[in-house]
C-alpha cells in the first residue's frame, strides 16, 4: 500500500532572545510563529521575510535568534 503525502500550508518560526533573567543568569527566550505559509517558498525567502518581521519588532527587547521553518506534511494510505 502507498503512502500519499499532502503538504499543508508551513509556518515561519522566529525564536528571539530578550535577554537574561537576573536573578538566574539564564537566556530568556521568545518564540512567535506565523502560519498560512506557502510550502512551496524557498528557504532564502522565508529567512528574507523573517529578518524583515524582525526588523520591524522593538529591536531595543529583543535579538533574533534563530529563523525556523515549520512544515506540516499529512501521511495516510
């Protein structure tokens, strides 16, 4: 039996740092994920739209981490 895979719509994931809880030293970490995502984007595009989103963010709260993609693939036979 076959297995058939739909790609459904991706999501573009910035992980940012807002800087260091003083009382444990330790990274404070954000997330903000933005979905309806074409799956056929290229990655240098999505990272392009991801540093643009970035840039309009307070740049003075956060810095930007990591630019992840997040596909959403549906397996059924």
């Amino acid at each position: 039996m076959a297995v058939v895979a739909t790609k459904n719509p991706s999501g573009l994931k910035l992980r940012l740092s807002a800087g260091k809880d003083p009382e444990t030293d330790k990274l404070i970490v954000k997330s903000r994920t933005y979905g309806n995502v074409n799956p056929s984007a290229s990655n240098d595009a999505l990272y392009e739209v991801g540093e643009v989103i970035f840039n309009l963010m307070d740049s003075t709260k956060f810095s930007l981490l990591e630019v992840s993609r997040v596909d959403n693939t549906v397996l059924s036979a």
